[in-house]
C-alpha cells in the first residue's frame, strides 16, 4: 500500500524516508571529504591539482542542475534522475582501489555531477509529496536529517581511519557498505512512494501553467545577491585558525566547523515550521542575519569574535537550506519544479562563486573594515528589497502557485 493513502501520517513517512536517503548519501559522500585532499597528495596530486579539482567539483555540482533539472520536468522520469544522481555516489568508495591520481579526480568529478543530477528531482519530488503538511516542514525535515548524516559521514570515517592506521584505500573502499544501504533504501523509499505521486504530478500536469514567471526570477535574484554578501565558512575557519595557531590549539578548528552544521541542524527544522505559517516574510530574517558573520569575522577578531560568526553563519546556512529551497514551491507550478530548482540552484551556486571571489579579494587586499560594513549592508539590504518586490509579485496573483 502506497503512503499516500495514509492521509498526513503518510506525507510525513515519505517526506522522512527521502530524508533518509538523504543522510545516507551525506554518510558517504560528506564523510569523504576530509580525507579526499590527503588521499589525492598522497596518490601524488599537486596542491593546484587538489584545489582546482575541488572548485571544479563544486561548480559543476551547480552549474549542471539546470540541464538535469530542465530534462527532469521534459521526461518526467524524475525517479530515474534521483537513482542515477544517488548511484554516482559509488565514485567515493571506487577511489579506494586505484592508485592513479588522475582516476581518482574523475570519481571526485563524477561524485559532484552525481549531486547536479538528483539535485533537482529530489527536490521537485520532495516539494510534491509535502502537499497538504507544507513545503517549509519538508525542506526542514529533510535539512535536518541530512545534517545528522554530514556529521555522522565524517565521525564514522575519522574512526575508520583510526583503526585502519591511517590507510586511506581501506577507509574509502570500506565506504562500500553504506553506499549499498543507500541504494537498498533508495529502491525501498521509490516502492512506497514513486509511482503514486508521478501518477498525481501526470494529473496536476494538464492543467498546470510551465511558465516561470517574475516573481520566481525576482526571489531568485534577491537569493543570489544574499548568497553574495554572505561571507564564506573558510574565510571564517582560516581566521580561527590564524588565532588559534600560536596557541597551538589548530585541533577547535574542526570544532568550529562542527559548531556551523550544529546550529544548522535545528535551524532548518524551526525556520521550516515557520514558513508555512508565515511564508514568504520568514525570509527577511536569515538576509538580515547574514550581516552578522561577515562584520564578526572580519573585524579585529579575537576567539569569540569567530565563534560568534561560526554561530550566525550556522543560523543562516541552516535556513538558506531549507526555506530557500521551500519558497521555490511557492512560486512556480508543479509542472516546472525541476526547472525551477535547476535554475534556483545553479543561481545560488553562482553567487558562492561570486561570493568567494569578491571575499578572497577582502582577504588578500585587507580593505579598511567600515569598506567591508558597506559592502554587507549594501549587499543585503538590496537582497531585501528584491525578496519584498517578489512577495508583491506573488500577491499579485498571476505569479502565485499554490502547490
């Protein structure tokens, strides 16, 4: 018997299972990364090989959801998508067993275009199947489980490396084994809920509208100029780090980061709860608060200057990865939400780039600190000021979808 037939009972099973997925893909994939740059030193990669191919990775992990995004909402296997997306994940435990280090970047490749592919999909099935309980519960549901696995992923190999004496190949490829829960789960979660929410979206396709209207380019707009003005988590752990080094204390930088995915968790779960009441006006809060980690890390910083940026960008990160992508449902139809989640998120991904861009500029260039205070405030105050136009728009009526 499929979920859907269980009333809200059964919204709420799906909306977990895909959870689920989620953090069992984080346990592999997020768990990696910490050890990812060493194995590839140690495989005999340069250090511009290692940073470029990380950069590349998480470009490509962007840029290319618009093209599986679009082919989602044309073919509509939005199913097939999400196995293939997921199935990519293999290229983590597959660099245990090669020694080439031009292999293991293209399984590192391969991993980030795996996350391009389901992305949007998952996303388009996520907001479908929250009808009737709120598309902001379900992006928070999902956030916070996939936090329990990015933070799981990395604690499970730190142990692994551990017991194997720091063995790299051993540790990847023991990865195996999560991998094929995942996959065993993912089958599992497509047999209680696949085929009776394709068959309603086929349903909801005849009369829904595939336009992407204004208000949906205007929201995503003001998303991209907050993403800009938010300063980066590394600029924020390389400035603990600089402090933390003649303490010979450089071990709480990894606490610090646990710090960010700690305050990111319950975030996502309350702001999600909160946009279903309160919609779209939630938003303003994380543009306001996303002035804070920037004017706290790049001050004359001490400890507790950091942890506080640490805290604010955790609060923020932690709405931007449920909210944000919940508001999308809000704006366009069910026929376009691949599309639509393509676009959002190759937008989003390009204002990272641009936001890294112009805060290495900040690093390397130490401009005078009221230049940076501008710059936040000028960044987030126009971002507010387009996230307001696009809820005008919405209430406009033509550019509203209720889902």
């Amino acid at each position: 018997m499929h979920l859907e037939s269980n009333g809200a009972k059964g919204v709420y099973a799906a909306i977990l299972l895909l959870g689920v997925v989620s953090l069992l893909g984080d346990v592999v994939y997020e768990g990696s990364r910490g050890i990812v740059p060493g194995y590839l030193a140690f495989l005999g990669a340069s250090a511009f090989i290692i940073v470029f191919a990380g950069r590349l990775g998480e470009f490509l992990g962007y840029a290319l959801r618009l093209v599986s995004g679009v082919l989602a909402d044309t073919t509509r296997a939005y199913w097939a998508f999400i196995f293939l997306g997921y199935g990519l994940i293999v290229a983590i435990p597959l660099l245990g067993f090669t020694n080439l280090w031009w292999i293991a970047i293209i399984l590192v490749l391969l991993e980030r275009i795996g996350k391009a592919v389901r992305a949007p999909a998952r996303d388009a099935v996520l907001s479908i199947v929250s009808r009737g309980v709120g598309a902001g519960k379900a992006f928070g549901i999902h956030e916070l489980l996939d936090q329990v696995g990015a933070i799981l992923g990395p604690l499970s190999v730190a142990a692994l490396m551990f017991y194997s004496g720091n063995n790299y190949s051993q540790t990847l490829s023991l990865l195996l084994a999560p991998f094929l829960l995942l996959m065993a789960f993912l089958a599992f979660t497509y047999w209680k809920i696949g085929s009776a929410k394709l068959a309603r979206l086929e349903k909801a396709e005849k009369g829904g509208n595939r336009k992407l209207g204004k208000a949906f380019y205007v929201y995503t707009s003001a998303v991209v100029l907050n993403t800009v003005g938010l300063v980066p988590y590394e600029l924020i752990l390389l400035k603990a780090s600089v402090i933390l080094k003649p303490l010979k204390k450089q071990w709480m930088v990894p606490l610090i980061y646990m710090l960010i995915q700690g305050v990111d968790a319950p975030t996502a779960l309350l702001a999600g709860y909160s946009y279903d009441r309160y919609k779209i006006r939630v938003l303003t809060l994380p543009f306001i608060l996303s002035v804070f980690p920037a004017l706290f890390a790049l001050a004359d910083v001490n400890l507790a200057a950091v942890i506080a940026a640490a805290v604010f960008f955790g609060l923020v990160l932690g709405m931007q990865e449920s909210i944000y992508r919940a508001a999308v449902s809000d704006f366009v139809s069910l026929t376009s939400r691949g599309t639509a989640y393509g676009i959002f998120n190759t937008a989003y991904g390009v204002g990272i780039l641009a936001g890294g861009f112009v805060y290495g500029l900040i690093a390397a260039i130490n401009p005078p600190y009221l230049t940076v205070v501008l710059y936040v405030l000028a960044t987030q105050a126009a971002a507010v000021a387009l996230l307001l136009k696009a809820h005008s728009l919405q209430l406009g009526g033509t550019e509203n979808v209720k889902a």
